[in-house]
C-alpha cells in the first residue's frame, strides 16, 4: 500500500551519532527485516518512522508523502502517519477490555458504530482470540496479549505496520506460532511491514529480503533470506546467521591448508594463494572414521536430532553436528577423548584481515 | 523539540506550545510561592536594624534560654531517634522475619501512630499518664500509693511520647528493606553453617544498616520539627526546644530573632536529610531491584514466641488503640475525672461542639484549606511530574527538585517564611485564611510531585505511543489513556495531603489569626487553656475522619498506599 523511503538519514543523541547517513527503500507489500545487534540504532530507525524522533538530518517518505524532514525541522505527528506498530511490551490498555483495546482506533476516527463493531470482531477473531473480547488485559496470557496488540495495529488498515521485536517476550513455540500468523495476516492485509529484530531465525523466516546491521549502526547486506544465508558478504554476515566454525587456512594453488600444519582441507579452493579464512556450518562438517584430517572429539551433546561434537583441530575448535539415524546406522558415535577424522562438505571463503577482526 | 524557525504542523505545534506554557506558569508559580519565601528567612535572618550583620545570631547564643533551646533540641531529638531506632528495627524484625502470630494486624497496628497527628497523641497520652490520668489512677488505686513514679510533663515524657511517634519511620523503612532483599543471602549464610541468631547479627541486619541508619535520620527530623508534643508537654516543665522558643519569640513579637532560630533549626534538619540521603543510597546496592516478591523466610523463636508476641501486642496496643479509647472516653466522659461508669457517659460535649461557633468555623476552614491544598498540589505536581518523567524536559527537572525541596524544610520555618513573605504589600496575606494556604502548599507539594512521580513511572510511554499511533492526538491520548490510568494514583494521593492538611498544626499555629482558626489551633488551644473534653471531643471527630480517610485509600490504591 506504501513504499518506505529513508534518504540519508542522520541522528545523535549527544555527541554520539546513532544514525549515520542512512538510506534505503521499503517497497509496498513487503515484508522487511531490519536485524542487528542491540544499540546498532534499527530502534531508532523504526521510532523515526513512526513519528516518535525526528532525524536531525534526512527527510522520510512514507507512500509520496514527505513525512519527517531534518533540514526543514519538520514532523507529522505519529497519528497522522496511518501506520500501526506492534511495540515489544505489547502495550496492550490495562484499563481497557479486548475489544476497546481494538476498537480504540476506530472510535479515533468516528467510524460509524455498526462498521466499528463489525471490524473489531473481525480483527479480534482473524488473532484467533474470539470470544475474549470482554476480557481484561491481565486475565490474558502475554501471547493472547501480544494478538491484541497485533489486531489493534491492523484494524484501522494502516499502509505500513512497524513491529518492534514483537515475539522477544514469548516463549519458543509462541513465538514460532506469531511468526507465520504475523506473515498469514501480511499477505491477507497487504501491508508493508517492517520488523526490527536480533533474533535471525525470526528473520530468516518472515522476511522478503533482510538488512543486517552491525554494532557501529552500518549496513552490512541487504537482500532475500537464503541470499544472506548462502552468499553472505563478509564473515559477519555469515556467523550472524547461524552457528559457525571458522578457521585459517593456507592457500597454495588450489589446495587449502590448515594453518600451521600440512593437513589438507579441500583441494578445491578457487581462491587466491594466501592466507585465507575458510567458513563452514556444524552441519557441513562431515565425521568418519576413515577420511580426513584428524581430530579429537572434547565434547558430546546428545539433543534428540542430532548428535552436536566439540573437536579440537590442534589448536583450533570445531562444532559438528550429527543426525542421529545417520550416527547410528553407520555406527559413528564417538566418546570424548576419542580420535575421529573430519572433511568439510561447504566451504565459504573469506579474507582472512576482515574475518580475523570480527570473527576469530 | 523545539524549533528553531516553526515549522511544525498545527497539530504538533499547538501540543508543544501547550506543554511549554503548562510548564513556564508551573515556574512562575514554584518561584512566587515556594523560592520567594524560603529566600527571605536566610536574608532576613542577617539583616538586624538597618543593615546586614549576625546580632540576630548573637542573640541566639548570648541568651542562654535560646542557646538552651537549640541544645534541647539536638540532645531530645536525638535521644528520641536512638530509642525509635532500637524499637524500630526490633519490631520489623520480629514482625516481618520471625514465627510470631497476627503479624499482618500487627504491622497495621504499629502503622497507626504514623496516621495520628501527634498533637493528638501527647494529648491522648497525658489522658493516660498525667496527674490525673486513667493509668495513673490506676497505679495509684492498685498500690495504694498517693502519687505515681513518672511525670509525664518533663523531659522524658516528651522523649518517650515523641519516640511513640517517630518509631513507625524506621519501622517501615527497614520493613521495606527487609522486604526487598534478597533471600538467598540468608539462605547462604545458614549453608554456611550459621544459626538463625547468628544469619541475623551477621548478614541481615549489616544488610539492612544503611535503611536502619537512613530511618533512624528520619525520626530525627521528625522529632527536631516537631511542635505539638514539646508544646503541650514542656511548657509546664519549662522545658524549651526550637519550635516552641520560636513560638515564644513570635508571641513578643521578635521577628529576627525568630528567623534566626529558624535558620538554625532549618539546617540542623538540613545536614540529618542530607546523610539520611546517603544511607538511602547505600541501601539500594543490596537490595533486588527486580520488584519481584520474594518469600522471606521466617525464623523460629520457639518459647521466646509467646512472651515476645506478647510484647509486641502490648506496643502495638499503646501506639495505636490505647491513646484512641482515651481520647473517646475523655470525649464522652461527664466531667474529667469522673468515674467510670455508663452512668457517667455523655455525649453533651460533642453537641457542645457542633453549637461552638468556632470550632464550626475552624472545621469549615480546615475543610476548604485541605480541599484547597490538595487539589492546587495534586494539579501542579501532575504537571511537573509529567513533563519530566514522560516528556522528559529539563525544565521540568528543575521544577521537580524545586517543588521537593521544601521537604528538607521544617514547618516552623516554613511559616516564618510566610510570614516574612506576606504581611508587606503588595501581597497582605497574614491575619487571612490564605496565608495558611500559601504554607501548606509549599509543605505538600513535594509529597504530591512524589506520588505522581510514582505513578507515572508505572505508565509505561509506549502505552501512550500505542495511543498516537492509533491516531490519537496529544490531547486524546491524555485524556482516554493517561489520566484513567492515573487516576487512582491522583485520588490516593489527593487524600494524603488533604489528610495531614485537615489537622494541621505546627504551621497554623503560628499563622492563624481571630476567625481564621484550623482545627488543630482549636484543639491546641482547647488543650492549653484546659478544655480537656472539648480537646478531646474535636480530636476523636478528627481521629474518625482519618480513619475512614485511610480506608478510602487503601480501597482506591489496592492497598498500594496508605498512611
């Protein structure tokens, strides 16, 4: 229904710049993730959007609309803006029932009572929380309470729908649940959608393309779920998404080296001679007992699934990560202090000055 | 938030603008009634003829009945802390932390004399304990004797009576800080090997000392400030403090010697809340900020519990029921002294005072000044309190420790600080009815920045961010999500300074003036002058009046506040 745009946006609390130049696009319908660390100012971001900061520096667009501008001191107040937010307390009315709670924007804008009455319901019932309607906030539980604040968001049919890491408060299978509901009523609304979050499975999950953060408040990738995942940029980008193992390696035409030792990693390393930073994920770490270099096995943690190892590699940590039927059926279990030998199955490469910085 | 050149929206400008303006008249007003005055007593207490000079302190120290006075003061009002602090402390100890039964209507019990105005309880105890009183009478009918050992009229029927009224302080901060901490400290101490009496000498009460200091300062200031009690009872004995040679000076009247003793009073009470302050911050590194209740466990006494309930029972009776049925019975009683009998009863008193022209006036009085009181704080500190806590301005920041400032300050000077203030043009306001309002504002106006402040921080902004964004203006988000929210706060908090302002004493005493009396000159002047059953009769309708004030509160808050 409307496109976001940020155009070099700049804010600072005191001395310290949180937003620095920043710009992007939100295009309509989409559903757009901003991920970072806590402190990388995606808060900040979502809180300018919505009209509760102004940018010192910057303007921000929603649909043709102009509606904040640093340089002009400029503005719109929050409820002029027609956008619904979801805000991490769910701050849900204490005061008021489930249906005021929803209803509440309506009777902002005079809807005619019939229409107000008809929409609340469907909006309460389309959160699957018909037949509470009458109820008070803290007879509900935090996810029932997280769907009133989710319906009310949505009921005046925002063009944009901000959501400030909505699910953080919820428990795992909740907060799973949410996940595909808040998608389900995205596509059913149409609705531009920004979600601010730390947690990368969320992201991964919900997300038409996904921005990445780092500490300093600076883009390190923009793009799809499974871009991030299988062409990650830099090292960042890549432990960011997932648990990692990360080790140095030594180039020499096309065959990689572990640092430090003559053990072969791959024989096919397409990349320059040199020190190199080679990535995988526990799941590519392939254990048997024949092939591959040597490890030693530190630790064992049976979690249903999977086996998950902790390997020494001379100086070096590695996690693996095992099916369980596999294990089994090929009788590769392994105690700690037992010797095992692993190949790697994907590797990423990676510069080894930028990886050593941030990730080792 | 501001801007430089207004380029705003209407709709955010008019709300900007509005907050702004809320706030500059808030200044204008804390300056007019509260910074104005208080500047006046220390300039006016340097300045002696024609110009500036320390005479007026000279004086303090060069006659000795006013150098006495100050030394009575510290010496009384520390004796009274000493032994508020050990009954204190021993009392939350064994009410919160111990196996003792009844201990919900105990600490209820032991709460009461913080509810009682004091005035009020030294006339209730000199019922009980004076020449003629119902305990003496007994003493003397049981032992045949013709006089009792005591005098409640001398020194240390005015420590002991003050003590009965300053103990609930350190009661109830230590009560709060043994609340608040964390279990697992004695817990680890017990694995450690440490018996119950040892876990207490050795972590609780080391862990609590900064709360037992900081309470124990408290009743310090209570006491050094207080006038009802060494007025009514050290008069007779000749015996002097602060507030009541500063009353003295006033009746003369000796104007800059009685500014001079109140600044002397004012920074004496000053430099306790000042380290009373850094006791209370000490306490906050020990306890669990988490608010989350934890379950304290409880030590058993074994055969000491009976014998220390008991105790218990017995100091919770005379801090709160005993000096109440006093007050009724001298109220109902024919004549004081009388037998009693049902025979004796009578309620010819209270007619006598509902057909008493003054106390009809002083009951109206003191009903419009408190409504007046609470209603003009409760607003202003609304205001401060929303523009620092939620807009977070800095101006309201000032505001905020301006308005609370006058906590630090005792009532008499207070009403010194009226009377220099307002009895010139242009601005006459003594010998009215408005002067003592002037002076209860600045008196309450910190308890209610406190209770707003308090409220407010448990309004969480995104409540009303929720509200803009379902596209509510400034002006409706106040109305439909704010003030409801706040609303049993604002009414709880209304009725603890409506409370304390309705019996009022220590300021009015020295600010009244022919046909403007409150209800607590009235007693004061009914109990001086001997009316003894009159005194009583008014002070049982003021008692009544506070008992179903605190119920009120206690329904309105869920418990959360009370006196």
């Amino acid at each position: 229904m409307a496109q976001i745009v940020l155009k070099n946006i700049w804010k600072s609390y005191g001395k310290k710049d949180v937003v620095k130049d920043f710009s992007m696009t939100i295009d309509d319908g989409e559903c757009f993730t901003f991920l970072g660390p806590s402190g990388c100012g995606k808060t900040v971001i979502l809180r300018m959007i919505a009209g509760f900061e102004r940018p010192d520096r910057g303007e921000i667009y929603i649909g043709d609309r102009l509606v904040a501008s640093g340089e002009k001191h400029y503005s719109l107040p929050p409820e002029s803006r027609d956008i619904g937010v979801v805000f991490q307390d769910y701050a849900v009315w204490p005061h008021k029932t489930v249906f005021q709670n929803v209803a509440y924007p309506l009777q902002i804008k005079r809807v005619h009572k019939e229409e107000l009455k008809q929409r609340t319901n469907t909006a309460v019932a389309q959160v699957g929380l018909k037949n509470y309607e009458k109820r008070y906030p803290y007879q509900l539980s935090g996810g029932q309470q997280q769907r009133v604040a989710l319906a009310r968001a949505l009921v005046p049919r925002p063009s944009v729908l901000l959501l400030d890491e909505p699910l953080n408060n919820l428990d795992a299978n909740l907060r799973e649940e949410m996940r595909f509901e808040i998608k389900i009523l995205q596509r059913e609304y149409g609705v531009t959608v920004l979600y601010v979050t730390h947690d990368q499975d969320v992201a991964l999950a919900i997300s038409d393309r996904i921005l990445v953060f780092d500490k300093n408040g600076s883009i390190r990738q923009v793009g799809r779920p499974e871009e991030l995942y299988e062409n990650p940029n830099d090292s960042y980008i890549y432990k960011f998404m997932g648990v990692s193992n990360f080790l140095p390696a030594d180039v020499r035409d096309g065959k990689a080296y572990l640092k430090g030792t003559g053990d072969l990693i791959s024989d096919q390393a397409l990349v320059n001679n040199g020190d190199m930073t080679l990535a995988s994920r526990p799941s590519d770490v392939i254990l048997s007992r024949e092939n591959g270099i040597v490890a030693k096995v530190m630790r064992v943690a049976y979690l249903g699934s999977n086996f998950d190892y902790r390997l020494s590699l001379g100086a070096f940590e590695v996690r693996a990560q095992m099916d369980t039927h596999d294990a089994l059926a090929q009788r590769l279990i392994f105690e700690p202090g037992e010797e095992c030998r692993i190949t790697l199955n994907k590797i990423t490469w990676f510069d080894a000055e930028q990886a050593k910085e941030e990730v080792l | 938030m501001s801007s430089p050149n207004g380029k705003l929206t209407a709709r955010e400008s008019n709300a900007l603008d509005m907050r702004y303006v809320f706030l500059a008249l808030t200044g204008a007003l804390f300056v007019g009634i509260i910074v104005y005055p208080l500047y006046h007593v220390l300039a006016k207490s340097f300045v002696s003829g024609s110009g500036l000079s320390l005479a007026n302190y000279v004086k303090v120290f060069s006659n000795p009945t006013n150098f006495k006075a100050l030394w009575n003061s510290i010496w009384m009002s520390a004796t009274t802390s000493v032994i508020a602090m050990v009954a204190g402390t021993s009392l939350a100890l064994f009410v919160i932390r111990t196996d003792i039964p009844c201990k919900n209507l105990l600490r209820i019990m032991l709460l009461m004399p913080y509810a009682i105005p004091p005035f009020i309880g030294a006339i209730a105890w000199t019922q009980l304990f004076g020449p003629a009183g119902y305990i003496s009478k007994a003493y003397i009918n049981l032992f045949g004797s013709y006089d009792v050992p005591w005098n409640i009229y001398s020194t240390g029927g005015i420590v002991l009576v003050m003590a009965m009224y300053q103990f609930p302080v350190v009661f109830i901060t230590v009560s709060g800080a043994l609340g608040r901490l964390d279990p697992s400290f004695e817990e680890a101490s017990r694995m450690s090997g440490a018996n119950a009496f040892k876990t207490m000498r050795d972590v609780t009460i080391p862990l609590v000392m900064p709360s037992i200091m900081a309470g124990t300062l408290l009743a310090f200031v209570g006491a050094i400030s207080n006038f009802g009690i060494p007025a009514l009872l050290g008069f007779r004995a000749r015996f002097y403090v602060l507030t009541t040679r500063i009353y003295s000076a006033l009746a003369i009247p000796d104007m800059p010697l009685a500014t001079a003793m109140a600044v002397l009073l004012a920074i004496t009470a000053g430099a306790a809340l000042f380290v009373q302050i850094k006791f209370e911050k000490g306490q906050s590194r020990y306890t669990v900020i988490s608010g989350k209740s934890v379950r304290p466990q409880t030590i058993s006494l074994g055969k000491w519990r009976m014998p220390i309930f008991f105790m218990v029972v017995a100091v919770s009776l005379f801090a709160s029921i005993v000096p109440m049925a006093s007050m009724l019975l001298t109220s109902v009683l024919k004549y004081w002294g009388a037998p009693i009998k049902l025979s004796n009863l009578t309620l010819k008193h209270f007619s006598y005072v509902f057909n008493l022209e003054m106390a009809r006036r002083a009951l109206k009085n003191s009903f419009i000044l408190a409504v007046l009181a609470a209603t003009v704080t409760m607003a202003l500190g609304a205001v401060v309190s929303y523009m620092s806590v939620k807009a977070k301005m800095k101006a309201a920041v000032v505001l905020d420790i301006v308005g609370t400032f006058p906590y630090a300050v005792p009532c008499t000077v207070i009403a010194i600080a009226m009377i220099l203030a307002w009895s010139k043009p242009p601005i006459m306001l003594y010998g009215t009815l408005w002067i003592m309002l002037a002076a209860y504002l600045v008196r309450y106006m910190p308890f209610s920045i406190r209770t707003t402040r308090a409220t407010l921080q448990q309004i969480h902004s995104s409540l009303e961010e929720a509200a803009r964004m379902s596209g509510a203006g400034w002006l409706q988000t106040m109305r439909h999500i704010v003030v409801p929210l706040i609303k049993p706060g604002l009414i709880a908090g209304w009725i603890l300074v409506f409370m304390p302002a309705f019996r009022e004493l220590t300021m009015s005493v020295l600010l009244w003036s022919q046909g403007n009396e409150t209800i607590g000159v009235v007693i004061y002047n009914m109990q001086d002058a001997g009316n003894t059953q009159i005194a009583a009769a008014i002070s049982s309708i003021v008692l009544l009046l506070i008992l179903v004030g605190n119920v009120i509160v206690r329904k309105v808050s869920k418990g959360q506040v009370g006196l």
